[in-house]
C-alpha cells in the first residue's frame, strides 16, 4: 500500500518536473528520514557486506526505475509496464525455488493469481496491446532492475533496515543527477515539487516495510505481496482523481486479493 502510494503521488507529480527531476527530489527526503530513524533506533552501521548488497541493490532498482519511464515515454504502457511488473515479481520467486525450496501448493497457486493479476491492473484503461522491440527491451530491463533489487536487499543480514535503504536512495540520487545533466536539465529545489517529497516518503516506507517482511517470511512471499502495489495506485487513482478504472484492472485488483488469502493461509 505504502508502495501503491508512492507510485500515485510520484504520477502527480511529474505534471510539474520530468521523472528523473522527480526521481531527485523524491529520494533526498527519503534518505533524510531513513538516516534519522536509523540515529533514533541506534541501528548499527552496516558492514561491508551489507554495504555491497545495498549498492548493488540500489543500482538495479534506479536504472530498473529509469528503463520503466523511457518506456512509458514512448507511449507503450499497455505492453511495459505489465511486463515490468510481472518479471519484477516473478524473479524472486524463481530464486526462492532454487535456493530455498518450492513453496506448498497453496502459495504456488496464490503466486500464479498474483502476477496474472499484477499484470491486469498494471495495464491502462485505454493503452493498445503491443509494443516495438525497444519499448519491450526496456520493460524487461525494469522488471529484471526491479526483480533483482528484491533478490539483492534480501540478501543484507537481519537486523538492518534503515541503513542499508539510505545507500540505496544515495545510488537513485547519483544516478538521477547523472541523468539531469545528460538531458542538460536544472537540478530542482527540495521545495519546488511537495508532491514528489510525499512520494519519497512513501516509497521510502514502502522499502522499510519490505526490509523487515524479509526478515520474518520467504523472499518469494515478501516480494509477491510487495508487487501488488499498482492495486492501491489504482485505486487512489479512481478515488482521488476520479479516472476510470477497467474492468481487467478490477478483476486483476480480486486475483491480488485472492493471492494475498492464499499465500497468508
């Protein structure tokens, strides 16, 4: 939900600025919080390995990001982003079942009813299927970014949260001024787009919640459910700006409800 949030308030505001401008602005916020809640609860600083985890992590999911916008860019999202979607999700699970063992039958099943929901509310109301072999090639690039950015954070040891989740938002800062000065745009002010600081708090939030998910259940379970953020995107949508919602959104929104009964059973 916290995700779901952070993906609607992240739409709105890039009415105002581009997406790597919102990109910016949205994960400094982030850092800001994630640092002083790590100094509040006295984490501890993480090592090196737990460093080197967060950094890989943190590149995989800010050029899985950038790959996801240059492809909506083109005007293909009824093709991109189900597909970024349901590699993203799916990546985990193929590495739980290798590396931990296949889940019982009831989460396999809840795990099918996710993806082929995430991958119905993903799509727009009024988006065409079919897409040209770039806009697919980046699809897969996000969803692949976004897949093995679960993989990667999973693998820092139980016990850190907050630390970890600040070096990853410093790699999306990097990467986002990066691409800034390649476009030749203007580095925004943290006050110009206070839509896009709610965005990183809840992305940020989102990110907390899923760091500690990790730690008290299988990555394939805290991924899956994780992923079935575009159903509170939608839904905010409908209710706060009051667009249409199809009808295969809806229906993905009740297999995302089924998979959650089913993998929490």
């Amino acid at each position: 939900m916290s995700w779901g949030a952070g993906d609607f308030t992240g739409g709105v505001a890039t009415r105002v600025q581009n997406q790597f401008q919102v990109l910016y602005v949205s994960a400094v916020p982030g850092i800001i919080v994630l640092a002083i809640l790590a100094l509040i609860l006295g984490e501890a600083v993480p090592a090196r390995i737990d460093v080197f985890w967060a950094l890989c992590a943190g590149v995989c999911g800010a050029f899985g990001i950038a790959a996801l916008y240059k492809g909506l860019s083109m005007g293909n999202a009824a093709t991109v982003a189900p597909v970024a979607a349901v590699i993203g999700a799916g990546l985990p699970v193929i590495f739980s079942c290798i590396h931990i063992g296949v889940p019982g039958l009831l989460h396999m099943i809840g795990f099918i009813s996710a993806i082929f929901g995430i991958w119905l509310v993903s799509r727009p109301v009024d988006g065409k299927a079919g897409a040209d072999s770039f806009s697919l090639l980046m699809a897969v690039i996000a969803g692949t970014g976004f897949g093995f950015f679960f993989i990667l954070i999973a693998q820092v040891r139980d016990g850190y949260v907050f630390g970890p989740l600040v070096i990853t938002k410093g790699v999306a800062v990097i990467i986002a001024l990066i691409l800034i000065f390649i476009q030749r745009g203007k580095v925004p002010s943290l006050d110009s787009n206070p839509v896009a600081v709610y965005a990183g708090l809840f992305d940020a939030g989102g990110n907390v919640f899923f760091m500690i998910a990790k730690q008290f259940t299988r990555l394939d379970v805290a991924a899956v459910l994780a992923s079935m953020y575009p159903c509170a995107t939608i839904i905010l949508a409908c209710l706060i700006n009051k667009e249409k919602v199809s009808v295969l959104q809806w229906q993905g929104v009740v297999l995302c409800l089924t998979a959650i009964a089913l993998i929490g059973i």
